[in-house]
C-alpha cells in the first residue's frame, strides 16, 4: 500500500489519541512509528500496532517516570508504568549532549515497558556523530539456554549506530536464532518456521508455529554467552529482572540500558569517521559467495530506502500490515 507520509502521520496520530495518549505523546511516538516504517524491519511498525494496543491502553495514561540515581556519566529512570520508547524518546537528546560532555553517558530504564525502535534511536545518536549502544532483557523468557530444552532468558536484543561520511552503520537484532514475534508471523500466514530455531515444550526443535515454545539462542553457547550478559546489563543492572524473576504477566520488570560514546573524546571526529567510512566501503567491495546476495553493510539498505521514501513523499507498508492497521481504525470509530 502506497500512501504520502504526512497522511500515514496523520492516521498514526489519531490512532493513538483515541488509544488514550496525550497529543504530545502521540506526537512522539508518531515520529517513532513513521522512522521505522521508512527504514523497515521484519515487522511493520504500522501494522504491529493494533497488536499492541492493550498494551498502549494500559500504559498511555498520565504516568510520569522519575529520575531515581543521577551521577556524572548515567541516569537510571524507573518508569512507573510508563511506555518505555516515549521515555527514550525523552531524554535521548540530553542523553546525547552529556556523553559530549563526559566522553560517555549510559541511561538505563526500569519499571516501564518493552522498548521499540532501537534502530530509529540509533540513528539519532549516530546522525550527532556518536556511538549508540542499546540493549533490552526483552522477555519474559522465550530463549533456551544452550544445550536445554526449557526457555529462562529473553530473546534479549541489542542494537548499535555508528557515525561514517555516509549513511550510519546500524545493527538491530534479538540475540536469538529469530524473533518470538515470528510464531505468531507465521501462524497468521500459515507458513512454516525456520530450520533449527524453535522448541516445543518438550524441548524438540519444530517448524511448527502451533507447537513452538521457545527460541534457540543465536550462535551456540558464543551467542548464549552474549544473550545472558544483556539479560543482565537491562535487568539486574537497572534494578529490572533476569530470567526466570520475570513474571510472565507483567512487562514492568524488563530493563532497557542506553549507552551513547562521544568519538571525538578519543580523538578526530573526522578521522574516525573517515575510518568507520573506509572500513564500510572495503565491506562493501567483498566479491560475494552469491552472485544474487551482495555483501551488505548493516543499515545501509534502510537508510537508503528511507532517503528514496523521503525524496518521493510517499511510503509503501505491506498489505496484511496496513490492512491490521486500517481494521483497527475502523473498529475504533465504530466504538465512539
């Protein structure tokens, strides 16, 4: 569905204000929404919105977080119930201007809700010539440990932004073989899941969307090791909760840790940039195994999609995403 921007804001924004949101909470997560479509992601930003509007009712109301540890080089903020991404969102700015200041800066974030657009924030960092490095205990559960059969950590992701003379190199992904998210994906497209990624509840690895339990950590116990240290860096670090602590019916207990480096304290900020540039474009000219699959540079295709979307004016969601979100529209007009 190809649509202009400004009018894809525009139904964003009234969806969320009738989803109880304040105008400028609306406002804010708007620009979220619409940044992730414009660089895209496995899932639809626009899409996965009605799925997430008993969480956006509960958590759109008058909470306010508070600041509870502030030190020179980090701030922890407990949440009081308030969307995790609307507080990101926040204070990223000042963030940002206190790691210029200190060289480094680290926010973390607990008693709040899944954070989101981890790639959109990364972005901002980067696009003010410092280093972003996110991570989230994002649960509850759902991974296995290495060599175990039953989940206790989250799919836990991690994602970073680097400055070039470019576009930004921008990682963002779940320290698991895939997303949680993906059973649901494929029950609703009726499709298969990946080889080697899900468990059943007995511990057997399946493709069966109607059986799958649990994801498989990425990369063997390498990646186990990696998914364990973030389940504490965004859980136990920010007074959230690791592992089996976190209760199943609650989000308030999943962390988010924000880590932002100013380049330019270690040195050149050009000479780091023409570096971080040089080693994309000797990456980029790597003869590929596949003909037909080009080595590519992480973040580089989004932020070249979201250059040609903004160029035009207009924005393509995908149908089934954009249909979730239009329903959604439609029902709630009918409830008022």
């Amino acid at each position: 569905m190809k649509l202009k921007i400004d009018d894809l804001k525009d139904k964003v924004t009234k969806y969320l204000v009738g989803s109880g949101f304040t105008e400028q909470d609306a406002s804010t997560f708007t620009e979220l929404v619409i940044e992730q479509e414009l660089v895209g992601n496995q899932f639809s930003a626009v899409g996965e919105l009605p799925g997430k509007h008993p969480r956006l009712m509960e958590n759109a109301g008058n909470s306010k977080e508070e600041v509870v540890v502030t030190k020179p080089a980090m701030r922890l903020v407990k949440g009081n119930g308030r969307l995790a991404p609307l507080i990101t969102a926040d204070y990223l700015e000042d963030v940002i201007t206190k790691s210029k200041e200190q060289g480094i800066y680290a926010l973390g974030i607990y008693d709040s809700t899944y954070n989101d657009f981890f790639d959109v924030f990364c972005r901002r960092v980067a696009a003010q010539d410092c280093i972003a490095i996110i991570v989230e205990n994002g649960g509850p559960q759902g991974v296995t440990p290495f060599g175990g059969k039953t989940d206790v950590t989250g799919t836990n992701p991690i994602a970073y932004g680097i400055p070039t003379n470019k576009y930004p190199i921008v990682f963002d992904a779940a320290t698991a073989m895939h997303a949680y998210g993906r059973i649901r994906q494929a029950k609703e497209s009726g499709e298969q899941l990946p080889d080697n990624a899900y468990v059943d509840k007995q511990g057997n690895v399946t493709t069966d969307p109607n059986v799958a339990y649990a994801v498989l950590p990425f990369g063997g116990f390498k990646g186990f090791g990696i998914n364990l240290l973030i389940d504490v860096l965004s859980g136990s670090l920010v007074r959230g909760k690791s592992g089996l602590d976190q209760p199943l019916d609650s989000q308030r207990y999943i962390g988010t840790l924000i880590i932002v480096i100013d380049p330019a304290a270690f040195g050149d900020i050009a000479d780091f940039k023409t570096s971080t540039t040089k080693l994309a474009e000797d990456i980029l000219a790597v003869e590929p195994i596949d003909p037909s699959q080009p080595v590519r540079v992480p973040g580089y295709r989004g932020a070249k999609r979201r250059e040609d979307f903004l160029g035009s004016g207009t924005i393509e969601i995908e149908d089934d995403g954009w249909k979730n979100f239009e329903d959604a529209l439609t029902k709630m007009g009918e409830k008022k």
